[in-house]
C-alpha cells in the first residue's frame, strides 16, 4: 500500500510513529483482511514535511530522550475475507507497547 501525501506535520500526525501512521497501518490491515491477502509494506512519501516553530522545545526533547526497547504490535483478530465494513476499533489489540510517560509533551495544534 503506498501514500503520497502532499504536506504532513512531523511531530503531531505524519512522522514516524505519530498517529496517522497508526492508522494507516491499521487501514492497509483492514485492507489485507477483507481481500484475504497478507499485509504487506506500507510505503508513504510525504512532500513538504514539517515541524512547527511553536513545536521547536517538543522537538528537543524528543531528540534528547533516551531510545527505548519497546517494539509494540498491532493486532487485528478478525478472519480473512471478512467484511471491511464489520471491523471495528474494539477488534485491534496493540501488545508490547510502553508508552513514555514523562516528560510529558504539550502541543498547540492549528495554525
């Protein structure tokens, strides 16, 4: 699965791990669950990505934190071939996740 996206905000929604890429993972998996085919790689370009002048102080301290050894898994227990239209939020699971708690980030979304 591959998506060009024309602008993204690294650190609230497009980089990696932020949320959409949660849910573009989640989506190419709906996507191979319906169809009865394997999930395979997501690919996805962004071309004008950015961080925000009032997310500077969130991107020095994400820059200064410790790496971790948390590799989380998304899960979704639905069979193959299903319908795409019966998954819902309560048939994923992620496991091995821990989040980091502290410090915690503050961010001013909008423009």
């Amino acid at each position: 699965m591959c998506l060009i996206q024309r602008s993204g905000d690294m650190l609230t929604a497009s980089g990696a791990g932020g949320i959409n890429e949660i849910q573009y993972a989640a989506l190419l998996m709906m996507v191979a669950k319906s169809t009865g085919y394997k999930a395979g790689v997501f690919t996805h370009f962004v071309a004008n990505e950015q961080i925000y002048d009032r997310h500077i102080e969130n991107a020095h301290i994400l820059l200064d934190r410790e790496p971790t050894d948390c590799h989380p898994n998304l899960i979704l227990h639905k069979e193959d071939n299903c319908d795409f239209y019966s998954i819902t939020l309560d048939d994923f699971e992620i496991v091995d996740y821990e989040p980091i708690k502290e410090p915690k980030l503050v961010f001013e979304l909008g423009i």
